[in-house]
C-alpha cells in the first residue's frame, strides 16, 4: 500500500542517521495494508505484535492516520 513519509530526521552522526534510514525502509517493508510480520513469506494475515511495539515510530515517520 502506498504509505507517505512524514516525519525527517538528521543527525551529525552518520550510524545514528543510517539507523533512522534502516528503521522507515523496515516499516516500509512490512506494511502491506495492514503490518505483517515479516515481508519474504506469503503473509496472508496481518501481525500486530511488533505493530504495538514500533506504533510511536510509525505515527512520527509515516502519515498513517
């Protein structure tokens, strides 16, 4: 599903900012209308137990509302 990118970050650290990166392009990945639990397998139900975990993460980086 297609999914906005709201939130930006930028630190004068580089790992921190690789962090950031590599934390949008992972709920990027695992949103397919609803969260999945991992994108490589033939997820056909959604996965809400890392959803309840990274949802401040995604309500700041995402326009999911």
């Amino acid at each position: 599903s297609e999914t906005t990118v709201k939130g930006h970050f930028v630190s004068t650290n580089p790992i921190i900012n690789q962090i950031q990166h590599n934390v949008q392009w992972g709920q990027l990945g695992n949103s397919m209308s609803l969260p999945t639990d991992c994108p490589q397998r033939d997820e056909r139900k959604g996965w809400m137990g890392d959803a309840a975990l990274t949802v401040n993460e995604a309500l700041y980086n995402f326009d999911l509302i």
